[in-house]
C-alpha cells in the first residue's frame, strides 16, 4: 500500500522529473497514464481538481506538485538521497530557474514548432492551460524563443566548465534533474536539437549520462486500480497547523489550496497541515472515502473557502 503510485503522460517533462527521482532511488513504483487533455475524473477525484501533472499518490495520500513529490519521497524513502551533501535547499532554489526560464522557452518552442502535428484538442486545452504561452504569436517567436532557450542551455554548459560530472559536482543529485529535463524536453520535441545542443560539448556528455540513469522499477496500473488502493488505505497522520503560520487559519478550517501561476484551479478541503513548507487538506470524497491532499506552500495561495 505504500508503494509510489505515479499520474503522469510520458511525454511530459514535469513527470520526467519525478521517473528520474524514482530511479535515483531505486524504488519500485506503479504508472499511471492520464489523458494528455481534460477531463481526468479518476485524477479529479484524488486531488480535488488540481489540474497539472504529475500526482503522487501513496495510499490515500496525494501529492501535488513536483517541488513537494520530491521532498516527500526524500522523507519516506531516504537512501539514496536526492541531495547529497546537504544540498536540499540549493536544489530546490534552482527549480525556479529550470522550471521557468530554463523550461518556458523550451515549451513555447515545442508547440511553435509542431502546432501543425499536435493534435487541436491538445493545442485548445493548452490555450487555456498555459496563460504564459501567447499562441498568437508562438510562431513569429521562434527565433526568440530559440535565444532565450540556448542562453538556458549555456548556463547549464558553464555549471558544468570544471569537468565536474554532476552540477554540484561528483554525486548525482536533485540538481542534475531540475537542469536536465528541459534538455530531454528539447530532444523529444525540438526537430533541431542536435544542432542546437551541438556547441554544448559538457552538457552533451553530462547528458548522457543523465539519460543512461534508472527509471527504477515501473508498472503500469489503470487509474480504477490507483482508485481502489486509496479506498482501502487511510492518510497517514498529518503534521498539524503551525499556530505561527502569518495566514493564521486553525486546523480543520475550511480553505481552498490554488496554484500561483497557471491552471490555477482551487482544491478545497479541510486544513490537516500547515507549515513552513507544505499544506494539506483532507477531502472526503464519495467514491474513495477520505483522502489527504499535498502541497508545497511555495507557488501556492491559500484562503478561506
Ligand atoms: N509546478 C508544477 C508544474 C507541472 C506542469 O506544468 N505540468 C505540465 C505537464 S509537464 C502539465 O500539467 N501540463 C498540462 C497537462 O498535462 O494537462 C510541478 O512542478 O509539478
């Protein structure tokens, strides 16, 4: 019952993330293939409408969010850490370069490139989805998008100048993940990678070396049996409400949980966790009982529902 349980698409470069993490850590986990576009009513019944992949299950606990995913796996499964040396908070510092501005440009040049091949439904969901992407204009931009991205892609070339092997130098960590999966990205979608990857000698070694790691140990499960195993399973117990939280809400409050930048759907639960780092509510949901849903308090807004 305690075994990861990941939603996800292959081809999505935020799952990549979290297969890479599991891999690092040797883990068994079960794959869960959601739709590439909505609706997921088996997903919607487990995060309560949060919208982005990938989700984290673990019993009847669900975590949202690729920053909170991997904390929470570095908490239950320790050994081998995805931060070595004590590099947790650098590793999570850099996450809003490679997220945003590292990956940004990357995605507005997948979709500018291959809007003739992406299927309408996937390109009209992500209209809506993606409220930084000006779709008008993706085309028009692609020289620029392809600046930006191979400015992103000579950071990642120069953290790498020393001949270090890792980003933090001898040891694999959570790092090397936030920088390589906008890369992985690129060679996926990008017709031109080799080209554009071409002046990178370091990065395209370290690459390599990225793309050879473990997965770890996968099966795919349909989404009915994730469902079953949180009917059957119960949250753990959650870590409390800090009383000197600055938003000043008492446990068991009603409160709605929304990302801060896009698909910025509200989860609405009752508050069981409230810390410097994390949120969780408690939902009770008609067709699996009650579930324990996960944020990272970073990126999220919280308010009274
Ligand atoms: N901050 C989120 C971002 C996740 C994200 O943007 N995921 C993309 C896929 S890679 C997504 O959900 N795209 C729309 C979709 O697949 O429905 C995280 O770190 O998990």
């Amino acid at each position: 019952m305690n075994i990861p349980i990941l939603h996800h698409h292959d081809p999505s470069p935020f799952g990549e993330k979290i297969r890479l993490a599991l891999g690092l850590k040797g883990l068994a986990w079960r794959s869960v293939q959601v739709s590439m576009v909505m609706p997921r009513p088996e997903l919607g019944i487990l995060t309560g409408g949060y919208r982005k992949i990938p989700v984290l299950q673990i019993g009847a606990d669900v975590y949202c969010d690729t920053r909170l995913i991997v904390r929470e796996l570095e908490r239950r499964f320790p050994e081998p850490s995805l931060f070595p040396q004590g590099s947790l908070g650098l590793s999570l510092a850099l996450t809003p370069w490679s997220d945003r501005s590292f990956f940004d440009p990357g995605a507005g040049l997948s979709m500018g490139l291959n809007q003739a091949f992406i299927p309408k439904a996937v390109i009209d969901d992500r209209k809506s989805f993606f409220n930084f992407m000006d779709f008008d204009a993706l085309e028009s931009d692609i020289p620029h998008l392809y600046t930006q991205f191979r400015a992103g892609l000579e950071l990642v070339e120069l953290m790498l100048a020393d001949g270090r092997p890792f980003i933090l130098g001898s040891q694999i960590s959570y790092a090397d993940i936030d920088a390589y999966f906008p890369v992985w990205m690129a060679r996926g979608n990008i017709g031109n990678a080799a080209e554009l990857l071409e002046p990178f000698a370091r990065l395209r070694e370290w690459e390599s070396r990225m793309a050879a790691c473990s997965r770890g140990e996968r099966s795919e499960i349909r989404a009915d049996e994730a469902l079953a195993i949180a009917r059957t399973s119960t949250p753990i117990e959650p870590v409390g409400v800090d009383p000197k939280d600055p938003l000043g809400f008492a446990t068991g409050e009603r409160v709605c949980v929304t990302p801060d930048d896009y698909g910025k759907i509200p989860v609405e639960g009752e508050l069981v966790t409230l810390t410097i780092s994390e949120v969780a509510v408690r939902r009770r949901t008609a067709e699996v009982g009650e579930l324990v849903t996960h944020f990272p308090r970073l990126g999220y807004r919280i308010t009274r529902a």
